[in-house]
C-alpha cells in the first residue's frame, strides 16, 4: 500500500516540526509548507520536501497540493502572539484569517479532501469555568483569539459546501520538546520565558497574584509538544476512516499555577529562582483549564507526559542547543 501524502503548514516551526514526526511515525509522507517567517530550516528532517511559500500563495499551494497528490493539510501557519495580535490586528486577520481562506480554496481546488486546523483555548476568552468544554460560550479576547475562531468557522463552512473533513484542535499551553533542534525558541509561553530569564541572570516576572485562584497566580491547562503532535496523527487518521470531524480541546485537564510551573522549574532545574511579581497583563484571564473528555471519547487520545516531564524535556533541549543538527543546513 502506498503511504499518503499529508502537508504540514508551518511544519518549520516549534510545533509542526513535531507534528511533522508524528505523522511519519504514524506512516505518512509529509511535505512541510513554510514561509521561514519564524520556523527555521534546522527544524525539518533532510529526507522531508520542504517548500518555502506562503499559504496566502494559494496559485502554488493548489499546485503543490495537486503534485504530491496530499489527501489532507495540518494547518498550523500563522500567527501566535495575543499580545502582538492587540497592536496588529490586520496581521493577525491576514495571516491567520486569510491562510485559513486561501488554504481552504487550495484544498477545495486539488485532491486534498481533509484538514486538521491548529486552533486555540484562546477562542474561550475567560472563562467562568472550573473546566471549559468544547460547547462553552467562545468570547476571544484578542484578534488572535478571534483569528482562530473565525479559522475554525470557515473550514466548517467549507466542510458542509464543499464535502471537505475537518477536525479542529484547540489547543492549551503547550511546553516541551522532543530535542534541542525542535525546541520553541519563541519567547510568548511562560517556560521558554522563564528559561530566558534563568540564561540572563534576572528574576522572572509574574504579571499579578492577586487573581481569584488559590495562591493569586493565573492557573493553566499545560500539555507536551509530543502528546499535541500525536493528538494531529489520530485526527489524520479518523478522517481517513470517514469520520467527518469536529473540535476539541487539547490538553491535560489539570490547571498549574504559574507559582506551581515556577516550583517545577526549580525542582527540574536544581537552580535558584526568584521571581518578580508585576502588575496584571491586560487581557489574561484568571484560570482556563480545558475539559478534555472529548478527544478521549472519540480519538482515544490522552495526555500521557505531567507537567515535570514538560518541563525536563524543555530543560534538556535549551541546555543542549549546541547538540549536532538533526539534517543538513539547508540554508
Ligand atoms: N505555542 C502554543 O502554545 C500555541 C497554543 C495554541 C495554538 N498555537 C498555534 O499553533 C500554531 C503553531 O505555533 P508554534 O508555537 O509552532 O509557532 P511557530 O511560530 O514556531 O510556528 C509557526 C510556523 O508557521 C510559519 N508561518 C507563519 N506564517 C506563514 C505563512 N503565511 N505561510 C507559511 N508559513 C507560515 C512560520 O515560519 C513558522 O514556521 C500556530 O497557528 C499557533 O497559533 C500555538
């Protein structure tokens, strides 16, 4: 049997460098789609095609779309930043908005008949909840969080018109890495900060404790790089078996403190840290922890790493950075 084709947008970056080994470990063919805006060459196996484009080139996406002969698209190009998102809103409504359209009319175009979308907890906004479910009321805070609502309901507008599957996963705060080539070197979550932090010499910040949570800090659902890439591979693959798709969250339905991820780091870490509290960032919402039954139910997907082992697997990938690259610089 041949192996399908899938392509991964973004598959440069943190997050799809990981999914794009899910996918190959799960027996697929995977061709990365990547503008290099923020992903990085060193990130992408030398033995996977990787085609610097855009998605917003929907003319050459269609086209490589028809070539490869994919069956579906991992969409995780865009843009990830709520708080750019605020100072830059028609970035976030091109790029986001706008690769979610111009993929849809590439896929609608080619052969490609499936997409799994990277969609985010940031769609809930605050919620009022101990645990949000995937039906909860969805108010982003950000054009961010409304990018990547506004994403999900155009793929579900193109599912019903247009016969395309698709499975939407939002994610919660993703930690980890699966080597020191793949590990998040942006600069947006809580441990890559407070790693910057520790490589400096300075105290992290921690922006208010004085939120409605048990120690006054702003509580997580926080879940490992490597079980988020796996959660793509069984989304790949229930839409191959005709499941029509849907949303769900991603994430390990346990909330941390940040006082609790600080706690971690020390004990991973075996390094003294002090931390700085500052005044509240506008915008962060108090606790948002996701209800994960969902993708239990009908992915058979858990979350299989805690927090500790996010953390040390996070560690250990900045402390090596010098570790040899995994293919040749292709640059
Ligand atoms: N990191 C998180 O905690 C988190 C949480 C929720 C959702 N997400 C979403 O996951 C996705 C991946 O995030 P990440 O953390 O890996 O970020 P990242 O910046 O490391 O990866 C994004 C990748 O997309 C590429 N890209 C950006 N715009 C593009 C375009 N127009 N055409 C082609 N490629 C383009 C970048 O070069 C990069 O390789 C994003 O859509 C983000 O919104 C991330």
């Amino acid at each position: 049997m041949t192996e399908e084709t899938w392509v991964v947008t973004g598959g440069a970056g943190y997050i799809g460098a990981h999914v794009v080994e899910a996918l190959r470990g799960a027996g697929r063919q995977v061709v990365v789609v990547d503008d290099l805006s923020t992903g990085a060459t060193s990130r992408v196996p030398a033995d996977v095609d990787l085609e610097q484009l855009s998605v917003l080139e929907t003319g050459r996406l269609t086209g490589l779309l028809r070539d490869t002969g994919a069956v579906g698209v991992v969409h995780l190009a865009g843009k990830k930043s709520p708080t750019e998102s605020m100072s830059d809103p028609l970035l976030y409504a091109r790029e986001n908005v706008g690769g979610v359209v111009s993929l849809v009319q590439a896929v609608r175009d080619s052969g490609a008949r499936r997409v799994v979308f990277s969609s985010s907890c940031s769609v809930y906004g605050s919620p009022d909840l101990p645990s949000v479910g995937e039906d909860a009321p969805t108010l982003p805070q950000s054009p961010y969080g409304e990018s990547k609502l506004y994403g999900e309901q155009v793929l579900a507008a193109a599912a019903r018109a247009h016969g395309i599957g698709v499975v939407s996963l939002r994610y919660f705060n993703v930690v980890g890495a699966a080597g020191p080539a793949l590990r998040d070197t942006g600069t947006y979550n809580l441990v890559p900060l407070v790693f910057q932090a520790l490589r400096e010499g300075r105290a992290p910040l921690v922006f208010g404790d004085d939120y409605p949570t048990p120690d006054g800090t702003c509580v997580r659902d926080y879940v490992d790089v490597r079980d988020l890439a796996d959660a793509h591979a069984l989304a790949a693959t229930a839409l191959g078996s005709g499941r029509s798709g849907g949303t769900y969250n991603v994430g390990r339905g346990t909330g941390y403190s940040v006082l609790e991820v600080l706690d971690t780091v020390r004990a991973v870490t075996g390094r003294p840290l002090d931390h700085r509290v500052v005044d509240r960032r506008p915008g962060d919402p108090a606790s948002v922890v996701g209800d994960v039954r969902r993708i239990a139910r009908d992915l058979a997907w858990t979350a299989t790493r805690d927090l500790a082992e996010m953390v040390a697997s996070a560690w250990a990938a900045d402390r090596d950075q010098s570790a040899p690259r995994r293919g040749p610089d292709r640059s």
